[in-house]
C-alpha cells in the first residue's frame, strides 16, 4: 500500500457526545479511539494534512448539538489539534457528509493538491460512509481505516435491526465491494506512512 506524502487524514465526528451510550445505545469496535489517535499522530509526525471534521446537529435533544459539551472533540482528538507540521483544516457540518461542510472540503483539497484520502471517525455506516462514497464519486483515491471507526446497533423498517459490527461489515462490503473506497486496516497504514 502507498500512502502520499499529502495523503489528508479526515477525522470524522470524534467527539464527546458519541460516549452517551443511553442515547446511541449498543456499539461495537472499543479499539477505535486507539487506532484513531495513532493515525492523528503517526500523520502529524510525517507532515501529512490533517481534516478535523465536527458535527453541528442542529437537533435540539442531540448529544451532538451546538452550544452542549457533547458537540466538543474527545480529549485526545483536541490536545492534537493544532500539532502537526502538515496543513490542517477544521470543517463543521450539519448533514452526513464533510464534502457539505464549511469551509468546502474539495476546494482546500484542489488548493493543496490532495487526492488520496484516509477516513477515520465515528459512525461507520453514517458519516465515515457517506464520505467515502461522495469522495469516490468525486474521484479521490479513498481508504477507510474500519478498524479506527465505530457505529452504534440501529433499528430499521418493518422491525429490522441490525447490531453495530453488522452494519460496520455492510459498511466495508459496500464502499470496498461498489469500489468507493478500499477498506483497510490501522496498522497497514500506519506501516505503509512510517516506511
């Protein structure tokens, strides 16, 4: 695998209020803010661009609303910003998708000369996904590293439901499998940006 030297890691949503299992309930992955935090680090370490993506809910009862804790990023997302001798932007949004954000995610990709993108974040199957398939329709080189995601069990029609680590495989399945993006492990990327 061969990661550029301006290869843009984008930290999707990692913030507070994902950690209110009352809300979100059942998630899988306990390893993802592990493997996220090493992926910030092994990036800012290389110099590569780094994306910190929030969530601005604009749904007054969400953990991830404006004005409440929930809407601030985890710890370890926050001491890192600000840290990496790579460009670094912070883009906030309201729908899934970090291309629909402010300020817009391709033109600073166009600026800087990106075209390969790796996703990390929170959730899996929501805005990591939505993402990575507008990314691949935009025509970037997309890797999602599955392992440094996570996602919450999910209720759908006619009394489906299908629990956190299914929806992350449908998730893999469908951006590897429809060719949006190739989906891989942390430790490979960590690998491919250190060699």
């Amino acid at each position: 695998m061969e990661i550029t030297q301006n290869a843009a890691l984008v930290v999707v949503d990692v913030q507070k209020g994902f950690d209110e299992s009352e809300f979100w309930g059942a998630r899988n992955n306990p390893a993802a803010d592990e493997n996220i935090a090493s992926l910030i680090a092994a990036w800012q370490d290389t110099d590569r661009p780094v994306v910190f993506v929030r969530h601005d809910s604009e749904h007054p009862g969400s953990p991830l609303r404006t004005g409440y804790e929930g809407n601030d990023f985890k710890e370890y997302v926050e001491e890192r910003r600000g840290k990496g001798g790579g460009p670094e932007l912070l883009v906030t949004k309201c729908v899934n998708s970090a291309f629909y954000g402010t300020p817009d995610l391709a033109e600073w990709f166009e600026a800087v000369g990106i075209t390969q993108v790796v996703l990390a974040g929170i959730q899996t199957n929501m805005c990591v996904e939505t993402t990575a398939r507008m990314g691949g329709n935009l025509g970037y080189d997309v890797l999602v590293a599955l392992d440094a995601t996570h996602t919450f069990d999910l209720a759908g029609p006619d009394g489906w439901h299908l629990t956190a680590e299914e929806l992350a495989r449908a998730s893999a399945v469908s951006l590897h499998g429809g060719g949006f993006a190739r989906v891989v492990a942390t430790g490979e990327l960590l690998t491919a940006v250190r060699s």
